[in-house]
C-alpha cells in the first residue's frame, strides 16, 4: 500500500502542542468516507510544534505593554502583535531563526524515520498555517538549494502539495523589500514520479475576513507560476466568522478540511485518474 505523508506547521494562535489532532481526524474522516476502498492506514500525519520556542516572549510582552490595564481588542490585538514580533524574530541571523529551522529539521527528520515512510520514494504533503507558511516556503526553498546528504523525504524532494492557510506571505513579497523570506518555491518534488508530478499542487487559502491573510497568485510573476489556486473561504464560528478573529478558525471549519481531503484523495487516485 502506498501511503501519503503529511506534515502539520502552525502559525499564529497555535502556541499549543497537539493543535492539529482534530484536523487530522477530520481531514482522515472526510478523505476515507469519500470513496469506497479508502484507508485511515493510507494517510501518516506528523505534527511539527515551534509554538514554545517563542511562547514566553510574546506573551511576556503583551503583558508587559498593557501594564495599565487598558488595552482593548486584546484577541485581535494579540494576532496583530504577535505577527509584527514574528517578523522581527524570525529573519535570517537571529537565533529564533536557527531555532525554528532545526526544530522544523528535527521534525521532518524523525518523520522520515516512521516505518512506513519510504525515505526515497513517499510523498509528502504540507499544511502550514498563517506564520507556518512564511517559514515553511523559505525552509523548502533553502532545501531545494541545499547539497547536504539528507533523504530525499527531508530534502524535499518528494514534496507532492503543499497547503498554506491564513498566510501572511504576501507582505513578504514586497518588492522594495527584497525579502529573502518573500520568494515563492516550486513545490514538484524531483524525485517524484511523473504522474505524481503531474498532481502536485500548491494551493491557498484564506478567509477575506482574516487580515493577516492573502492571496498569492497577484504577487508576482514566479507566485504565478508556482501557486495553483488562490481559495476565499468562510472560516470560523457564529461570533468569530464575520470578523479578523477567524484567523485561528481554518483548523476546525469544513470549508476548509474538506477540500484539504478532496486534494488528498487526488493525490492518491488510481493513474486513469489523469486518462479521463
């Protein structure tokens, strides 16, 4: 049996280890009702968690800054700073920035290690959410540059999909800014077979509410490219779905998990699939 692996990064309002097991039994659920012969065995999930690593700080500052007590909007507030820190941390020569990037190594390493990973061969898929994608699409940009005799699996050379959610990449693309984390990356893995490289896909989505949030095809030229579908979706609850608070809503919300499973089911479908 050919398995999929797929690797969960957080981002933003995830500080928490454990975030994304109801995703993965949603995501599971929705991919093996979905057509008959289907197997929760067929899908390897792996959670990648850097939340503690910058967890004290942001919230040592959030209470430092109100002091008086009287800052409002303290849920939105709490997204919009923490966005604005994680800029100024995570950038290149900073020891957060080695901090998350061997934490992600690590994680992708011990991933690669599960006995039924084929570190050559099994593909792998990544959903990155928010301030996970802008790390996660340099991390593969700098592994598809890098020479160091890792697994195919870890170099990213299976990369078969790569879902971003709630991501704030596009501020990074400005061209003044010349940002190094601004840059797009091709997510066809070179060691994939032809028919899996045919399926492979980068898509993204975002909730027009979600301020931290945006499309990525009108970029540039290279996002273009690389990019194959920008999605609009409606994520969050009653009270939070209207609003920039439903950032942190795409984990449990079915406009989001089920087209995630659809992807996922494309992926694994029988090669005729691409004959009809």
């Amino acid at each position: 049996m050919k398995r999929l692996a797929i690797a969960v990064v957080h981002g933003l309002g995830s500080e928490d280890e454990f975030y994304s097991v109801e995703l993965k039994h949603r995501i599971t659920e929705e991919y093996v009702k979905a057509a008959e012969g289907r197997l929760e065995d067929e899908l390897l999930f792996h959670e990648i968690y850097w939340g503690d690593l910058v967890k004290e700080e942001l919230t040592s500052f959030r209470d430092r800054v109100n002091y008086k007590g009287d800052l409002a909007y303290q849920n939105l507030r709490s997204i919009m700073t923490d966005a604005q820190a994680l800029a100024l941390l995570y950038r290149p020569g900073t020891e957060i920035y080695e901090q998350i990037n061997n934490r992600i190594r690590d994680g992708l390493r011990k991933f690669a290690s599960h006995r039924r990973v084929d570190q050559n061969e099994t593909p792998l898929v990544i959903l990155a959410h928010s301030y996970g994608g802008v790390m996660m699409t340099h991390y593969i940009r700098e592994m598809q540059k890098s020479e160091s005799e890792i697994s195919n699996f870890e170099s990213m050379k299976t990369l078969a999909g790569y879902i971003t959610f709630g991501n704030p990449l596009g501020l990074y693309a400005l061209e003044s800014a010349d940002s190094i984390l601004g840059k797009p990356c091709n997510i066809v893995g070179e060691a994939l077979d032809d028919d899996m490289k045919k399926r492979a896909r980068w898509y993204n989505f975002y909730d027009k509410d979600d301020i931290v949030a945006y499309p990525l095809k009108g970029l540039s030229e290279e996002y273009n490219e690389y990019v194959h579908g920008d999605f609009e979706i409606n994520v969050g609850s009653a009270a939070t779905s209207w609003n920039p608070a439903c950032h942190t809503g795409y984990w449990e919300d079915k406009d989001f998990y089920r087209p995630v499973a659809d992807f996922i089911g494309e992926l694994k479908a029988p090669h005729a699939f691409w004959q009809s």
